[in-house]
C-alpha cells in the first residue's frame, strides 16, 4: 500500500474513533438533556422558559464573536505555524479573552439587550461574564482536538455541562422561579469551562516563556474574521428564528419552540462535533496537497453524519407528541416545529461538512454563501408567518413558519458549497446514498405501528416505539449503505487495513 493510503487510511480511522466518542457523547448528553428538558418545562413553565430562552441566545451570540472563529480555525494556525505550540494556543486564549471582555462589557452596561420585555433585577448584569467562559472552553477544546483528545469534548460539553445545568436549574427553582434557570446557566459555563482548562493545562502546559505578540495577535485576529464571521452566520441560522419569533409572540410561544430546538440540538452535536476532529485532518491534508483526500473525507464524514442524523430524526420526529409531551402538556403544540427543526439538521450535513474545507481554500466565497443563506431564512420566516396570519391560520401554525424557512434556506446552502467545493478539489463530495430512501421507508413503517398504541400506553410509544425505529433503520444503513470504509467507525483495533475505494461509496 503507498504512503498516501496509509495515510488516508489513518486519517479516517482517526475520524472513526472521533466520530465513536462523539457518539458516546451524544448518549450521554441525551440521558442529560431529557432530566433538563423535564425540569424546565415542568417546573418552571413556557413563559420562564422563553425569558430564559432570549436571553441565552443573545449570549451565545456574543460568545460566538468573541472566539473570532478560533474555534475552527486554530488547526490551521497550529498545523502552518512554527512557533511552539503552548505560546500559539494562549495567544487564542488571550484573543478570546480580550474579545469577550469587550462583548460582556457592552451587555453588562445594556442588559435591556438579553431582556427586551422584561424587567431586571440587577443580578442579571453578571451574566454577560458567562462569555468568558463559553469563549475560553471552546478555544481550549479545540486545542485538544487538534492533538485528536476528542474525549475532552465530550465530558465538557456531553456529561459536565448538561447535568450541571439539570442538578442546578431543579435545585434553584426553591429559589427562584424567575431567576433559577439564568443562575444554572451560568453554573453550567463555569463547570464546562473547568472540565475544558484542565486537560488543556495537562496536554499543553503553562506558557512558560511566553511573550503576546501584538502584531502577531492584531494578524491572526485580521486573518480570522472571515471565519469568525461565517461561524457566527452559521449560528445564527439555527437561532435566529427564535429570535424573529420574540418579536411576533409571547414568551410561551418563544419558550414551547425552544423546547424543540433543546430536542433537536441532540442530533446537531453529532454534525458539529465532528469540526474538532475533521479540521485537523483536512488542514494537514491541504498542507500536504492531498485534494483527493480531502474530498475522500468529507464524503465519509458527510455519510457517518447524514445517516446518524436521519435516523435519530426519525426516532424523536415520528413520535414527536410524546417526545415534546416529555417537557409538559402545554408544548406538545410545539411538535410540528420539532418535525421541521430535524429535517433542517439532516438536509444542513452537507453544507456544514463542505464548509469543514472551505473555510480553508475560499473562505470569502463560503462566507457569502453563508449570508445568502440567512438572508433567506430570514425572508421565508417572516412570509411565513405573515402569510399564516394574513389567511388567519392558528397561532401554532403561524409560530412553525420559521421552522419551514429553516430547511428550505439550509438545503439552499448544502446545493452550493458542495459544488463549489467540488469543482475546488476536483472530486465528488456528495455524501448521498440511495440506502438512506430505503431506510427512512422501513423506519416509516415501524414508526407507524408504533404511534398506533392507545393514548393510555404513550409511554411505550418512546420507551418501546422509538428504539425500534432506530433499529430498522440501522440494519438497512448496515447491509445497505455501509461500505467496507465506513465499518471503520465501529471497528477498534488500529491496525486494520481499509481498502479504499472512494467510487463504491459515492456510487450507493
């Protein structure tokens, strides 16, 4: 076999083991999220929870400027830099840190910002000191990542952070129904960003030696902008329609679609949390000049996700009531949304994993796409909902428009940065198989049956119904769609050999 296959080979047997941890992770962070999802909704209530709601996205969103893209674009700088690498990621450290500084100070000075139709208390302005830590803990795992710890990830983001946040927000509702949620929050930040410092420290060290580089600092800051800039799009387009619903419904509304997008946000961890593990992979491979390779890699990761991606889909989506009814009776109106928000995630794979490579060889043509995008979305979100109630359809209906303009808008972006990034590396990298068509019939039909029980055995739709669905699905991907390079991603041992042969896969 030649050094360029053994290589590929490794790089993708690394992005297995990733993409297995990740997956374990995403276990783990389901068994957390349905505690939450359970509190918080019985708990605390939709109107609590859509307060909650706004006023996390505006953090978030000020979390995702002030990593200035680092969160992906630190591989590129480690892989091409010759500077030791302790000094490279507390350089990134002290970015994100000057960066969060001046985002926490601007809310702090206007909270009215992450409450617009509500009063504040005045505990509510150290919230914004939560960015420090989202910042800080996403540069710090991503430098793990790049030296492939993947399982740093996942006890920060999968087991700390959601059971932080479930232990917290129930224990903190004796004290505040109003503030309780806000307060487990912040919790939750912190502990992430603890479980993300220590094996950063463990794996990197103290900067021993270390001096900033100001001008060094004012580049990487200047070269990053444009990824930072399509890091925060692509936030943006999973957040903003709970925005755009603030402005036309009450909180309650606001806090039954969050509900959903807490569901959905299971799924999409799978996508994302390959970024990590991919960047380095495809950064050192791009180094190398290795544009088959490349493209080799975002088809099987684009497979791994899509295929794990519809099949939880249709777990959580086909018994969408009980699933919603999880939170309280008053969100299963919510269920419609939730259909949407999933189908979203599986048609978003491609463009998110097509986006892995571009934002290293056309990051501004990849940024524009991604503003084309959310321009749409926005668009269609707001014809949508002034369409339905033009025809004078029920609010529930009229609350799901943006959900709708969400796939439509992310289909848009998958079509165009698969293209472009293929006629870039001269090779296909479409992930799709037909396998996925009969898969999502036989689950189909499975799920039927199994939302067919009466109303008083609803518990066995989840416990019973959804497990089902997930294993016929998975038998037809099995001896289906999976080639022998994609039974990687469960094979252990590291020394196996993969025949690579990257038409049979693209030819399913």
């Amino acid at each position: 076999m030649s050094n360029a296959a053994g290589d590929s080979n490794g790089d993708i047997q690394a992005l297995a083991k990733g993409g297995r941890t990740n997956f374990f992770g995403f276990v783990l962070r389901l068994l957390a999220r349905i505690p939450f999802l359970f509190i918080a909704g019985r708990l605390y209530g939709p109107d609590a929870l859509g307060r909650f709601a706004l006023a996390i996205l505006v953090i978030e969103f000020a979390a995702q400027l002030a990593t200035l893209g680092l969160k992906r674009g630190l591989a590129q700088q480690l892989s091409k830099n010759e500077r030791p690498h302790v000094h490279i990621v507390w350089d990134a450290l002290l970015i994100a840190g000057i960066a969060s500084a001046i985002a926490a100070g601007i809310l702090a000075a206007l909270p009215q910002i992450m409450f617009p139709n509500s009063r504040i208390n005045g505990l509510e302005q150290l919230l914004p000191l939560t960015i420090f830590a989202f910042a800080w803990s996403d540069v710090s795992l991503a430098a793990l990542a790049y030296r492939l710890n993947v399982a740093a990830t996942v006890r920060a983001r999968a087991v700390v952070e959601p059971w932080t946040i479930s232990i917290a927000a129930g224990a903190l509702y004796f004290y505040s129904q109003r503030d309780g949620l806000i307060i487990a929050y912040a919790l939750s930040m912190v502990a992430a960003l603890l479980a993300s410092l220590i094996p950063f420290i463990r794996e990197y060290g103290l900067p021993h030696g270390w001096r900033p580089a100001p001008v060094e600092l004012a580049r990487l800051t200047r070269r990053n902008i444009p990824l930072a800039a399509a890091d925060a799009i692509e936030w943006g387009t999973r957040n903003v329609d709970r925005f755009i619903l603030g402005l036309f419904f009450s909180p309650a509304i606001v806090g039954i679609y969050w509900v959903a997008q807490q569901i959905v946000t299971l799924p999409q961890k799978l996508k994302t949390s390959f970024d990590p593990i991919l960047g380095p992979v495809i950064t050192q491979n791009l180094e190398a000049g290795n544009k088959a390779a490349v493209a080799q890699q975002v088809r099987q990761v684009g497979f791994w996700i899509i295929a794990a991606q519809a099949g939880i889909a249709l777990a959580l989506a086909i018994p969408g009531e009980a699933v919603m009814g999880l939170a309280g009776k008053e969100f299963v109106s919510g269920t419609g949304a939730l259909a949407f928000l999933l189908a979203a995630e599986v048609v978003a794979a491609t463009a998110v994993v097509s986006e892995s490579a571009l934002i290293y060889i056309a990051r501004h043509r990849n940024l524009m796409i991604s503003m084309a995008t959310i321009t749409l979305q926005i668009l269609l979100s707001f014809a949508f909902i002034l369409g339905a109630r033009a025809l004078a359809l029920p609010v529930v209906v009229q609350a799901a428009g943006p959900a709708l303009a969400l796939p439509i808008a992310l289909g848009f972006s998958s079509v165009l940065k698969a293209r472009l990034l293929s006629r870039l590396l001269g090779a296909p990298v479409s992930p799709w198989r037909w396998a996925l068509v009969w898969a999502a019939a036989a689950a189909t039909v499975v799920g039927y049956a199994a939302t067919s029980l009466p109303p008083s055995l609803e518990w066995l739709e989840l416990s019973l119904g959804a497990p089902l669905i997930l294993l016929s699905y998975g038998a037809i991907i099995w001896f289906k769609g999976f080639t022998s390079e994609d039974r990687v991603l469960f094979r252990r041992r590291q020394g196996d050999a993969l025949p690579l042969n990257a038409e049979s896969a693209a030819s399913r």
